[in-house]
C-alpha cells in the first residue's frame, strides 16, 4: 500500500443479511449496463464485475425483487456518471462544462419524455430507470428521488472545482459534502419502494429522522474513504478522501488519519444506534422499517467494500480486514468538532456511549401499513402497491 497503511476490521453490530436472488439480479444488472452502453467499453466491463447487483441486495434483503434489481440498475448508472464524467472523464476538471450536462440528465429525470440528450447513453438509461421506477413509486418518492439527484449533481460538481484546482477542502466542508457526493440519500426513496410504504413527512422530516439518515449517510462514507484509500491514493488522478484532509490540513501521518478517522465512524455509530432506537420505540412501523432500512444499508455497505473487486483491486491486491469488530475504538458521547454534524448529539436523549440494539425488524416479506396498531399487510405486486400507497397513507406515531 502507498503509505503502508493497513485498514484494520471496523466496529458493525448489524447483522449481514442478502436477497435470496442475489445472482439472477447481479446478472440482469450486467445485461442492462450493456443493453445501454453505460459508460466505455472498459469502464462498463469493470462496473459490470464490481458485484454490484450484490449490494443492492444487501441493501434490501427481504425487498420486491423488482425495486432491488431496479436499485441495482441504479447504483451501476451513478458509477456510470461518477467514474465516467466526473472521476475519469474530462468533465470531472472542468466544473463550467459539468454543470450543465448534468442539468440536462436532471430534466431527463424530472420528466424523461423531454426531448433532451436523445443520443447519450446515460440519458437512455436514466430513462429507463425513471419509467421502471413509475411503476413503484408514489409522486412524492419521485419528487424526493429527484431533489436527492439534484444534491448529488452539486456535490460532484464541487469536488470537480476543487480536483480543477488541486485543491483540498477542510473536514468541515469535506465532512458537509461527503453526505452528498456519496450518493447516499438519492437510494432513500428507493428503501421504501422496496417494502411497499411510503414514509409520512411528518416522521421523514423531522429533524431527528433527518440527523439518523445523515449519521448513515457519513457511515457508508466514512467506511468507504478506508475501503478505497488504497485504490485511490495509488491511481495518477486526483481523489479526495477523509485521510487525505486529515492527512493535508491537520497535518496527521497516515496511520494517525486512519485512527482518527475510524473512531470518528465509531462514535457517530454508536450515537446512530442510540438515536436509532429511541425513534423506533414510538415511532410509527413505516419508521421502524425505514430504520432498519438504514441499518442494512450501513452493514450492505461494509459487506460490499471488503468483498468487491472495485476495492480489493487483485491486480495490485489491498490489504482489507475480512471481519469486523465487536466494539467500537470510540463510544465517547462528545460531539465531533465538525460543525457541519456536531448538531446530531443535540437531539440524542443522552444515554450509555456502548452499543444499543438497533431497530427491530419488520416480518420478512410484509410491509408495514396503517398506524402503530394495525397488522402489516403482505407484499403486492408494484401496480397494487402503487395504488394502495395513493389511498392510505396514514402513518400515526
């Protein structure tokens, strides 16, 4: 490894977990990158052997087989623009240029019968996904999904600003940008399709919803800036990366910034859990599911990040734990003195720094419906749940 740092098995209470048709979506993701031309030649037969169909399964176990397959497609398409335009791609240095192409793909999001970038590959299967995801979603999740692209699109195009430049932000705008640029809150909607619910605004949100879905938002990052340090700090392009910031503007070693930047994860999943819990104690089932939710997408991450040939690189192999620890380096219920996030400790009840059980899960293949009371009702096919979700939306806390 270029520094020599070794990446040491992170703290996960959460349980693996994986949708039983796991393959066959891997596979129909393979088939549809190629159907579309996602990305060049090269780039699209790397994407396709990344397993990637694998974590949307881990991001939705006992998901509707169709949105998994639908958010694997997904997930293949953001690497498509990530690696393709911003990563690799000469749009990544030129931020004047990039603004406007991916303000043309969001209008194609927005509404995909607009006659706009009728020859670009991208477009096509961007397309593709929001008419797919018509049949899944309510108003409301399409119009969340696309305000979730929209952040996504201003991230990149601040990391482009600065790759433009040579520059390296401070943790603070780092730590800000990073819920963003990882592309985490545009899979939100996609959670609740898979379970055929959709949350109240009453519950998604209230700040407190908010600050867990952005603890795991800086989870998945967090964990993915140690996944990838070694692939990343060893390519000729630039990158930005939290041991890099550390490393830059605090002028740590490289094993000092991975020390602090793993005990920064640790203490912000740990206060993730506390938060996690006193929400599901009350909060209405949709809630609880969506919890969970977070947390399968938190462990999908991890499982993902030490497996795939994105990270593990064989041809110049990275030395990734395999396991992961029981306890974590940090459980300190001090704030990080980050000011972008330090908020979260302000609406935690507080409580114990240990571990606290996250959200108990909804029964395997049920989603849940009506309020805290009433029985969840079993899974449905898209068109019935589509229909249903326009009548009965009642979430009572």
């Amino acid at each position: 490894m270029e520094h020599g740092v070794l990446v040491p098995p992170v703290y996960s209470p959460i349980s693996p977990a994986i949708h039983p048709r796991h393959e066959r979506i891997d596979q129909q993701t393979a088939a549809w990158a190629k159907s579309f031309d996602i990305g060049s030649r090269e780039l699209r037969e790397k994407l396709i052997g990344h397993d990637i169909g694998t974590f949307a399964a881990r991001i939705l176990p006992d998901g509707d087989e169709e949105v998994v397959s639908l958010l694997a497609d997904f997930i293949l398409w953001l690497f498509g623009v990530d690696d393709g335009h911003c990563e690799e791609g000469e749009l990544g240095a030129d931020p004047k240029e990039l603004v406007p192409e991916l303000s043309r793909l969001l209008r194609v999001a927005q509404n995909p019968e607009a006659p706009m970038l009728t020859g670009d590959s991208l477009a096509a299967g961007l397309r593709d996904l929001r008419y797919r995801m018509n049949l899944h979603a309510t108003p409301g999740q399409i119009a969340r999904w696309v305000d979730a692209l929209r952040e996504y699109f201003l991230s990149v195009v601040w990391e482009a600003s600065h790759r433009s430049k040579g520059t390296v932000p401070d943790l603070n705008d780092y730590t800000l940008m990073r819920l963003y640029d990882g592309a985490t809150s545009v899979v939100m909607p996609l959670l609740e399709m898979g379970y055929g619910y959709e949350l109240q605004p009453h519950e998604r949100d209230s700040t407190s919803v908010r600050a867990a879905a952005e603890m795991a938002y800086f989870i998945i990052t967090w964990d993915n800036d140690l996944f990838s340090y070694h692939k990343e700090s060893r390519g000729q392009q630039y990158y930005l990366n939290v041991l890099r910031v550390l490393e830059h503007h605090q002028a740590m070693s490289p094993e000092d910034a991975l020390r602090t930047a793993v005990a920064q994860r640790d203490r912000v999943m740990c206060l993730f859990l506390r938060l996690s819990a006193h929400l599901a104690a009350s909060g209405s089932p949709q809630l609880r599911q969506y919890l969970t939710s977070l947390t399968s997408f938190i462990r999908a991450a991890q499982d993902w990040g030490i497996s795939s040939r994105r990270y593990t690189t064989p041809e110049d192999p990275a030395d990734l734990p395999t396991t992961f620890r029981d306890t974590p380096t940090d459980d300190s219920t001090e704030p990080l003195d980050i000011p972008a996030v330090s908020w979260w400790w302000d609406i935690v009840p507080e409580g114990p720094g240990g571990p606290v059980p996250a959200a108990p899960p909804v029964p395997r293949h049920r989603q849940p419906a009506g309020g805290e009371g009433a029985a969840p009702v079993p899974h449905r096919p898209a068109r019935d749940r589509v229909a249903m979700a326009g009548h009965h939306h009642c979430s009572c806390a």
